[in-house]
C-alpha cells in the first residue's frame, strides 16, 4: 500500500521479483530471495510420476530454496521434489538453487 491505495496483490515471490513500480521495488528489496522463493517455483517438471520417479534428495515443493542450503553445502547436487503424497513433481538441481542466490546477491550490491 501507498497512501492507502493498494500497489499490487500476489504471492510474495511474485511480488519480489516482478514488482510493479519502483515502489514496490524499494520496498521489497531488502527481501531475501531465498526466504521467498520456493522449490516449486524453480523445479523442472517431470514426465515420470511415482515416488522415486526424480533422481535426488526428496523435497516438498512448498519449501523455500533457503532450506537447501545446508544440503547444497553437504554436496547435494538435486532434489526430487515431491507432493504430499509421494508423487514425483519434478527436480531440482544445484545451478538453479545457485541462480537465485547470485540474483539475490545482484540485487544487494546493485543499491
């Protein structure tokens, strides 16, 4: 909101990485990308369904890509995200997860 009017509404993800004025920009700048931006919003889909269709360290497709980190650093490289349910949705690789960090750091360093 700016002076009781409403900016824009969406998913904070949405909202961070494609805001709609410079406004909204500046405010949500100091938002870790990492804190927002979930592995279902970066995964590959995948054609195979099944638990133990993707290749990788299972993970829910709600989780943010902060929590990959620590796995990241451990030498995980994928992770098969999945649903509730155990059915394959997709993978995720390291180079994405790494893309948004280094998006993240342009970000700060561009200010």
């Amino acid at each position: 909101m700016r002076e009781g009017e409403v900016i824009q509404i969406g998913r904070p993800v949405d909202i961070v990485l494609n805001p709609a004025d410079s406004y909204v920009a500046d405010f949500t700048e100091d938002v870790p990308l990492m804190r927002v931006i979930s592995v279902g919003d970066v995964m590959d889909q995948v054609a195979e369904t099944g638990p133990g269709a993707n290749g990788g360290e299972p993970i829910s497709a709600d989780a943010v890509l902060e929590e990959l980190v620590p796995r990241l650093a451990a030498g995980a490289t994928a992770f098969a995200v999945q649903a509730e349910d155990g059915r394959a949705l997709g993978t995720v690789r390291a180079p994405a997860v790494l893309e948004v960090l280094a998006r993240d750091h342009g970000r700060r360093q561009g200010r």
